[in-house]
C-alpha cells in the first residue's frame, strides 16, 4: 500500500504546477495557524511557558511534539491540496477525497493556540477553559488533525494511482486517464465531522468528570447520565494585606468577571489555569481591552489613572483600594510588601487606572471588595506564575508548581500556610 501511495504522490509532481501548488497550500493553512495562535499568545511567549513549565512537568517534551504536529500537518496539508488539485482537473475527486483534508483542517484549527490562554477557536464555540479543558492540553486535536489529513491524502494518492495502468505511470500527461475500477462511496461529511467532534468530546468526558461544565454540553438528564456537574465561580484566590502592613495572607475575593469552575480534572495546574485565568473580553472594558492580551490591557488601563478625575467620596474609596492591594509578585520582599499606591512598576498603574474607571463607571453597581477581586483578575494574566502558585499554595496543591517566595509572603515564604 505505502508503494501505491508514494508512486501516486510521484505521479502527481511530474506536473511542474504541483510543487507551486502545495507550497501556497502549507503556506495558506500555516498562516491560518499562525493566525489562530497570535490571537492569543506570541512566539516568544510561547517558549516563554516552555523555560517556565507552563505546560507541566513534560513541558519541553509538550512543545516538541505540538511543534513537529504542527509542521507535519502544514506540509502534508499542501501535498494533500497538489493531489486534490490533480484529481480535480481529471475529474476523479469527489466529496469523499477532499473531506478528510477539510476535516483535519479544522481541527488542526482548534488546536492552534496556546493551552494556558485559552484556543481561540475554542472559545467561539463556547469551551471556555480552552485547551485546559482536556488531558493533554490540545495534543489531542493535533494528532487528530494529523492522522485526518495523512488518512486523505493516503487515499487520494492511492486514487490516482489507481487511475492509470502500472506501465503508464512513468508518464501519464501521455495517457488517457482511466476511471478507477473500485467504487467511490460519497461519505455525509457533515454528519461524520459533527460526529467525530462530538466522539471526541465525550472521551474526553470520560477522563474528565465535569467537561460539560466547561464545554457547554448540554446539561439534565445526558449530563446525569455521564455524571457531570456545571459551575462556573466568581471568586479568586488572591493576597490581603495583614493587619502589620508587611505580610500577606491568601484569601477568597469575590470577582465581577465569571470563569468555570474547578473542573477536578487531576490535573492541578491545568484546573488552577481554569479558575485564576480569565479569557475573553469583560462587558465593561473599554475598547479593546481584554484579558486575551495583557500587554494591551496594562497600557490602556493605564491611561485612565491621569485621565479620569473623582468626586471626593469615590476618591475616598479609590484611596482606600490602591492602599489595600499588595503588587506582591514584582516589588517588596517577603516581609515587606509594597501595596500599589506605593509601587511605581507598570501593572501597578493600570490597576490604579483600572480602579479610577470603575468607580467612575460601576462604583453604584460594586462593591470595594467585588473591585479589588477584579483587579487580582487583571493580575493574573499580568503575574500568572505568581497567581497560579499562591492557587496552588492555598488549596493544598503546591506540588504541582513550587511556591516561590515573593513580596509579603512572610518569613517562610509561604504566607504562613
């Protein structure tokens, strides 16, 4: 059979157009990837989580292979479409040739993005932890994708080695082509796609035992069947300055923006990824902010602390906040943190910009501590290694990512916990 394939593959390129062809299609489905991740992460920051072992204890071993997946899945997609293209011109393709291509495609898509943020794609169809919602983080989708668009383009380059005798295929712009003698069945693609992402879906319920909460699955009597349990919580773990001013304590806050709930994969640090890391973009922020892109955020928000001016009750309450909220993970030491009112780094601004505008736009709808859990949100995305440690620290959970000491975390480093 890997001989049928490789002649028709051969066959394929004698035609001096394929190799233009399949280098459009890798670079066409390399860029939509590119895309997909660029929407929430960069490159740089990518290798980033990999030095941190963001993506858990094989992390280096996790950015391999979502590399070389990702690659393979370019480069067989561009000789999948050249095959597509032949077969197209001699009138042997049919639903069935393409459709994997198509398939593989698109789940190649949803796994485009980076775990920790959050695929982009995924979110649109409303799984909103991302790729911390299964196993392997989104390896799953790439080895899907992969053996999709290998499966296609194996059996479409059978196809066209089918279409001409064996002596012909030396040269076959010489020949007549001749139809295949096998029979073309013509698959409901739609219906396999559906199908095949719904499989998915509930295998991944079977190893996770509250995926519906995350995904949207639909819940009653299928989500009992399956044991599942919606949730979503509006509350993070996050620093309370101590009564001495110097130290620190990890306490529950009470948030604006929703996130899942702990989804209780076994996992710990992915499940801490699902609560502490918000995604998308809140219904209050301005413009184009967003948790999705913490840089933006930190500048835009950051603007507002010289540009809004309060009233003296709400500037009561803004000085309240400012001398309330610890910028444990950058400034201070362990036994003396500094609080933003005092810390002149960049995250400390935006959260003062960010307090001015919800005082000045929700302070009748929210209450100081609902304000100062939110900023911890913002801080997450700032500060998430911090964040996701302290997560971690409180629930009992610090082996999945050692603590490290920080501003405020007192003499042990560990908030006295």
């Amino acid at each position: 059979m890997m001989k049928q394939i490789l002649n028709g593959i051969k066959i394929v390129f004698q035609d001096k157009n394929s190799l233009r062809i399949t280098t459009a299609g890798s670079l066409a489905i390399g860029y939509v990837f590119y895309w997909l991740l660029t929407r929430v992460t960069t490159i740089p920051a990518f290798f980033q989580m990999v030095r941190d072992g963001e993506f858990g204890q094989y992390s280096v071993a996790y950015a391999v292979i979502y590399w070389v997946t990702t690659l393979a899945t370019v480069g067989i997609f561009g000789i999948s479409v050249s095959i597509l293209v032949w077969l197209w011109r001699h009138s042997l393709l049919g639903k069935a040739a393409g459709g994997g291509n198509a398939a593989g495609a698109f789940i190649g898509a949803l796994g485009s993005a980076c775990p920790v943020c959050g695929a982009f794609l995924l979110q649109a169809l409303g799984v909103g932890a991302g790729m911390s919602a299964f196993p392997l983080q989104g390896l799953e989708f790439k080895f899907v994708s992969l053996g999709l668009i290998a499966g296609s383009t194996a059996i479409a380059a059978r196809r066209v080695n089918r279409a001409v005798d064996c002596d012909e295929c030396e040269d076959i712009t010489k020949h007549q082509i001749k139809p295949a003698k096998t029979k073309l069945v013509v698959l409901p693609l739609e219906k396999l796609l559906v199908a095949g992402l719904t499989g998915l879906f509930l295998v991944n319920q079977l190893l996770i035992t509250q995926i519906a909460a995350i995904s949207g699955l639909p819940t009653g009597n299928v989500a009992k069947l399956f044991g599942v349990k919606t949730g979503s919580a509006t509350v993070i773990i996050a620093p309370k300055l101590n009564p001495d001013g110097k130290t620190t304590s990890l306490v529950e806050q009470p948030t604006i923006s929703e996130v899942s709930a702990n989804p209780d994969t076994g996992n710990a640090l992915s499940d801490a990824k699902v609560v502490m890391i918000a995604t998308g973009k809140p219904f209050y922020a301005p413009d184009d902010i967003a948790f999705d892109d913490p840089i933006n955020a930190q500048k835009k928000w950051g603007a507002y602390e010289q540009n809004i001016k309060l009233d003296s009750a709400l500037e009561a309450r803004y000085q309240k906040l400012i001398s309330t909220m610890v910028c444990s993970y950058c400034c201070g030491g362990p036994t003396s943190v500094t609080t933003i009112n005092r810390c002149g780094c960049a995250h400390a601004k935006a959260a003062r910009g960010f307090f001015k505008f919800m005082l000045q736009n929700y302070g009748d709808k929210y209450s100081d501590d609902q304000l100062l859990g939110e900023g911890h949100r913002w801080y997450a995305i700032w500060y998430p290694k911090g964040m996701l440690e302290d997560y971690l620290l409180a629930t009992g959970k610090s082996d999945a990512l050692p603590h490290k000491t920080h501003g405020g975390a007192g003499s042990d480093g560990r908030h006295g916990l």
